[in-house]
C-alpha cells in the first residue's frame, strides 16, 4: 500500500460503484442523455501506443461495464477539467473531462475507495508523482465484477450450499434451509448488511453471540432447530436496537433469560411449540409487541406482566395451564415490613438509578426481579401471590382459542402488595361473580 499526500492508496487502482456517462454535448443539439447509471468498475491504468518504437505510454481512465466489459478509455493526463467532491462521503462524486466534453458521474461507492481513487486520478492528471500509483492493467473485466450486487440468497439443499466461496458480501437476506447445519457458519456473520437471516429447519443447537454484531439484522427465524436457550449475550447486544421479528418455534427451549426483554423493538415473537414452562416475567417491557404465539408449550400460567401487552394477535392454544382459583393465596406478607422491601419498593417508586457500580450485584438481580401489584406498586419478598383467570381479548383484538372447549381466557399469575389490595380484588372479583 502506497501512500500520496493524506490518503492511502490501494494496491489496484481499481473503483466498484454505479455510473453514468453524461454527454454535455447532448443538449446542444436538443438530445437528452438517458439518465441512467449502469454498474461499473473504473481503472486508472498505462495504456501502451501501439506502432511507436519507444512503446510511449499514457495514462487512462478505463470504464468497464456489463454491457462493454471491454471498456471505454478516457485520456486522464491534463484531461481533467473538475472533479466535483461535494457529496464524497456519500459515496459521491463528478469527474468533468475536457476531452470528450463528458461528465463521468460515480454514486453507489464506498467512501474511502471513492476519496483514494480520485485522489490518483489527480496525480495522474498533473503527470506528478506517476511512481507511488500502483497502476492497473487497463484489460477487460469479469462478470462477476459488474453484476448488480446480490441482495437476496436462498439455499434449500446441502449440495447448493457454498463450501469453497465465501456469501456475497451485499446479502441483505440470507436463508438456508434443510441443509442439516450443526452451528451457523461463521461467514455469515461477517455479512454487515444482513437485515434477514432464516436458519430454519437445520440441527442448530447453539447460536454463536457474533449473531448480535449484526446491526442491521431485523428478522431472525430460526424454528425447528435443536435451540435449547437463547443466550443473554444475545439479549444484550445490538439487536436490542434492530431485531423485530423473531422465531424460535419448533425448538427445546424450556425458559427465556431475564434479559429476553430488553428486545424492546420485538414486534412478531414465535415460540410455539417449544417446552416453556414459563414466560419471562418483565414480558410487559416489549411495548411494540403485537403478535405473539406461544401454542403448545407446558405453560401452568402467564407472568403478570403479560397484562400490559397490547397485541394484535395471540395464539396460546395447548398448554398446560392450571386451573385459577383467586380464592386460595399465596401469603408471603411480611409484618413488619423489612428495611430491604421498603428500601427496594422505594428505589422503584422514586425511580433512583442503581446498577452493580453503586449496589451489590445481588441486589441489582433483585430489583429486577421486582413484582407489580394491581395497583401498579412495586413488591420484593413481601407479597400475595394468586393464580386468576384473565380474558385475553383485553389485551389483544384477535385471540386464538386457547382449548378445545373454545376458551379465551388464561390463568395468569397475579401479586399484591398488601392485604388491602388483595382484600378489595376480593370484593370486585365476588361483585362480577354473583
């Protein structure tokens, strides 16, 4: 790598982008130019003069198109009249050549290569520091070089799986199915522009927390594996901020991390047929929520945060929900009160900050574990518990029927802070009875 004043230049003298040729010429006699702008590859390269016994040499532009893999040549030496850089860091940029009187309009490219190649074709264009340009071989181009990069990739069987090629680096949505993998490969997660990744139906059993350095990723299906946890390196990473849709049904997960729910932009959530014997219990923080499936798991009840969704659409069908009786609590009141459960109840109340550089870590997994009573206040150790049943039309507009029987209500664990709370759900639930 060669180095001309502040930028450093590739080894090629080669640019990837979209271009389009403009004829200033054109408008002269009433045409238009079309307007369009064609995958390309430009060099900057020696073009030898065939005839002359000394075989001088001049340096040109070559434009290389699918169309003209061969190229067109363009004189760079005290040929160039402006280049326009306005929009460079956008991948933008104009070169205006004297002769032909065209300008060569380059978009789609990265950045830095865009600002290195020009800065070459500047050299190149005063004829000084000709040397520290690693020139290229103005010849033609492969097909390869100029195809539309490929956003899209399906892969259905292991013989069409790519064994000695690496993924197109543009994927922005890859699915590989039914080709048996035992892990996902590790190529994939160098595709910084995936925004969908379908792993489905394979033998995964584990998901590598490079997963998370996906930051464009938004869809993640990954049903009929051989899941058994989701990790909570995963819960903590940069999807938090782009994963929407998420399927992880026909798996053997039996519970969700804590941090499951820091997937606060989750808004389609498949678990469905899985063996879940519980729903994380802050399931409430995924706000955007709307359509939700968690059918035939071993579910006894829903945490009591599950009251604060506002779905679209919920299936709970075939679990194995227990029967709620609000009649028979779980008391774990504490009289008098602890220092600790007034202490933590405060901490949520006034919403103090803590974390593990101001509080015990076990105090912090506490305080995150907090239960919200009905009346919306917070309870540590201090607490009545009781199963009840919960319409679930109150919190979606369409519900699945939960059993044969055409049930759409679901027992749902419920907590209360003290025996006032718990005696006047008491009263409403007795009042709706008679």
């Amino acid at each position: 790598m060669s180095t001309v004043g502040d930028h450093f230049i590739t080894d090629t003298m080669k640019l990837q982008c979209e271009v389009e040729v403009i004829n200033r010429m054109l408008p002269t006699f009433g045409m238009k130019n079309k307007g369009k702008g064609n995958r390309a590859v430009l060099s900057i390269g020696k073009h030898y003069d065939r005839g002359i016994k000394n075989k001088s040499t001049t340096i040109h532009l070559l434009i290389c198109t699918l169309k003209d893999k061969s190229g067109c040549k363009y004189k760079v030496k005290e040929n160039i009249e402006n280049v326009f850089t306005k929009f460079v860091d956008e991948g933008k940029a104009t070169i205006r050549l004297k002769e032909p009187a065209v300008d060569v309009c380059l978009n789609k490219a990265d950045a830095n290569n865009l600002k290195n190649f020009l800065s070459a074709l500047r050299l190149a264009h005063r004829d000084s520091e000709i040397d520290t340009i690693p020139l290229s071989n103005l010849a033609p181009v492969k097909t390869s070089e100029v195809e539309k990069p490929k956003a899209k990739m399906i892969i259905t069987s292991r013989k069409d799986y790519p064994l000695t090629t690496n993924f197109p680096y543009s994927l922005e949505s890859l699915q590989v199915s039914f080709c048996k993998l035992a892990r996902v490969d590790m190529r994939m997660l160098c595709l910084r522009k995936l925004r969908k990744l379908d792993l489905g139906n394979n033998h995964i059993r584990k998901l590598p927390a490079a997963i998370g350095d996906l930051a464009c990723l938004n869809e993640l299906v990954l049903h009929n594996n051989y899941l058994e946890m989701f990790s909570i390196g995963l819960c903590n990473s940069t999807l938090q901020k782009s994963l929407q849709f998420l399927d992880l049904s026909h798996n053997r997960l039996r519970a969700l991390p804590l941090q499951f729910c820091q997937l606060r932009e989750l808004i389609h959530l498949k678990l469905d047929d899985n063996e879940l014997v519980q729903l994380p219990c802050r399931i409430g923080q995924l706000t955007k929520l709307r359509f939700f499936t968690a059918a035939r798991n071993k579910l006894p009840y829903l945490p009591s945060d599950f009251q604060f969704l506002n779905l679209e659409n919920v299936d709970l069908f075939g679990n194995l929900f227990d029967h709620p009786n609000p009649l028979i609590p779980t008391i774990h009141l504490q009289i008098p009160m602890t220092l600790l459960e007034a202490a933590a109840r405060a901490t949520i109340n006034y919403r103090i900050s803590y974390g593990p550089h101001i509080l015990p870590a076990h105090l912090c997994q506490d305080l995150n574990l907090m239960k919200t009573c009905l009346c919306r206040r917070p309870c540590l150790n201090s607490f009545i518990q009781v199963v009840v049943s919960l319409n679930l039309h109150q919190l979606s507009h369409t519900v699945v029927l939960v059993d044969n029987m055409g049930g759409t209500e679901a027992p749902i664990l419920c907590y209360f802070c003290s025996l006032t709370c718990y005696s006047e759900f008491l009263d409403k639930h007795q009042q709706r009875n008679r």
